[in-house]
C-alpha cells in the first residue's frame, strides 16, 4: 500500500516536472520570437513617442546643440493657440464625414459584390484600385482635376453654360476642405469595401440558408441578420476611419498646403510647418504631442460609447 502511495507520487511529480519544463521551454520560444517585434516597436514607437513629450519641453530650432528648457510654457501656449484648435476642428470635420461618407459606401459595396458573387469580381478589382495608388499621386491627380480653368467642373459647366465658367474649389473656404475630403473618400473607401468583405465571408453560410428557409428574402437577411452580425466589424472600421482622419497629412498637404487661408489645415500640416518649415521644433513637438493626446482621448471614449453586442 505504501509502495503503491509512493509510486503514485512519483508519477506527479513527473508530471508537474515535464508540465514545468514545457512550460518553461513555451516561454523561452515566445520570447525568442516576440524579442525582434517588441525591439521594433521601442525603437519605432515607444521611444520617439517619448522624445517628442522631451522635446516639447524645450526652446529648440531642431538643428543646433543647444536646447533652452522651457518647461510647460510650450504647452501654455498650445492651450492658446488658435491655430491649432481651428487646425483641430478640421481634423474633427474630416473624422465625422470620413466616417458617415467611406464606412456606409464601403458596406453597401461589400454588399453588392457578396450578392453577386464571383461574378462581381471584376468590380472588385475596379473599385479596389484607387486604394492601391499613393496619396500624393492622387493628390496631384485631382489638384488638376479640380483646378479653376481646364479642371473636370469648370469644363462641364462651360459646357453646360455655353461659355467659360470657372468653378473654384480648392481655393475658396468651406469648398477647399469638403473638396479633400471626397478625395480622402475615393481612395480610402476601397479599404473598408474589403473589409466589410471579409466580414460577410465569415457568416455561417448555414444561417443564410436558415434565413431562406424560414421564408426570409435576401433584404430581410441582410437587414436583421447579417448586418447586425458585423457589428464588431463596423465598429473597428469606425475606429481605424476614426483615427486615421485625425492624422492625415499627405493628399492636404499636397492638394491645398493647408490653404486658403488656413481653411484645410490640420493638426499635422500645422505641426509640420512649425518644425520644418519655421524650424520651431520645441513647440512642433508640443503640437504632436497634443496630437497624440487628442487621438488617443477620442480613440478610448469612441470605444467606450461605441458598444456593440459581439454575440449572438
């Protein structure tokens, strides 16, 4: 009987040794594998993120050795910088039309292109298109586009008049800013169609054909069942629509430079001329870091208002 307790014991604790050892060996690879990421991600992300709240701390041109510490009296000014705030309720605009403009187009694309099938992959390839061109490209394409005299506008309008009209609408304010955004919608839609895509390939096919069965048409399905099943998806589309309109900075500053007057420009268009432009790289760094802050802020409260049900 003692024989028997004793080989029992013997048997745990070989287990719990070989369960220590893989355990230990699991930990050992993940780090190996983990290590090169999380170094990039330091490097890359961490770090910078930190030196510029460093920097926003000093009076500095960027170029020469010597940096004037000035403590919070950047971010003072920031907290006054109307520049800025205007430069902030842009981004803001941006966001909200980004939103209400790619992620409802993109959905009723996915939608098309999920009804018809691999019939509709042509389509798919089209209209997938503008996503793969650059920005700046692009930006160059419709800044003649929409250019006064010979742009798309003006040309069908002199047509329609039957005489020269000129249609301005990268230099004139709100037109300037509503016009970019568009542009931002054209190329960035795309993205979210695929997305959405994706979303729908993930239904359980056997609840389509439980939908069928019960007698539901094909709206009736996509109205109560399979869109409200991509509500996790939705939300996460709205998130990274979100976050990246507030840091745009490429097709603006390409398109209109910030112009007229100060009617497009955004957070990173004024940040950039700060530190490159009139080489303020102390109150540059305060920009971006008001930036980050910013984002971050409205990132976490749109996720805790937007709640949606992940199970069903």
């Amino acid at each position: 009987m003692v024989s028997r307790k004793g080989d029992n014991v013997a048997q745990n604790n070989n287990k719990n040794g070989l369960a220590r050892a893989r355990e230990k060996s699991t930990t050992k690879a993940a780090a190996v594998f983990l290590f090169p990421a999380l170094f990039l991600i330091a490097v890359y992300m961490i770090y910078p993120i930190i030196d510029t709240f460093t920097t926003s701390a000093y009076s500095w041109n960027g170029i020469s050795s010597d940096k004037i510490f000035v403590g919070i009296q950047n971010w003072k000014t920031l907290f006054s910088d109307m520049t800025f705030w205007s430069s902030f309720g842009h981004n803001v605009v941006v966001m909200v039309f980004s939103i209400l403009l790619q992620i409802p187009i993109g959905m009723l694309l996915a939608t098309f292109l999920d009804a018809g099938g691999k019939k509709f992959n042509l389509f798919k390839v089209i209209w997938f298109l503008p996503y793969l061109m650059s920005s700046v490209a692009i930006a160059f394409l419709f800044s003649y586009a929409l250019a006064t005299n010979g742009g798309i506008f003006s040309s069908i309008a002199s047509m329609i008049k039957g005489g020269k009209v000129t249609v301005d609408l990268l230099g004139r304010n709100p037109h300037a800013l509503f016009s970019v955004i568009g542009v931002m919608a054209w190329q960035f839609t795309p993205f979210y169609m695929v997305y959405f895509i994706a979303g729908y390939g993930n239904i359980d096919t056997s609840i389509y054909e439980a939908a069928v069965i019960d007698g539901a048409t094909r709206g009736q399905y996509l109205r109560t069942i399979a869109i409200p099943l991509l509500g996790p998806i939705f939300k996460t589309a709205c998130t990274m629509s979100l976050i990246g309109s507030l840091k745009y900075f490429d097709m603006i500053w390409n398109m209109t430079g910030g112009g007229p007057a100060g009617g497009t420009e955004l957070m990173a268009t004024y940040m950039y001329k700060l530190s490159f432009q009139q080489f303020n790289m102390g109150y540059g760094s305060c920009v971006a870091a008001g930036m980050f802050l910013l984002i971050t802020f409205i990132a976490l409260v749109f996720q805790k208002i937007f709640v949606v049900k992940e199970d069903y």
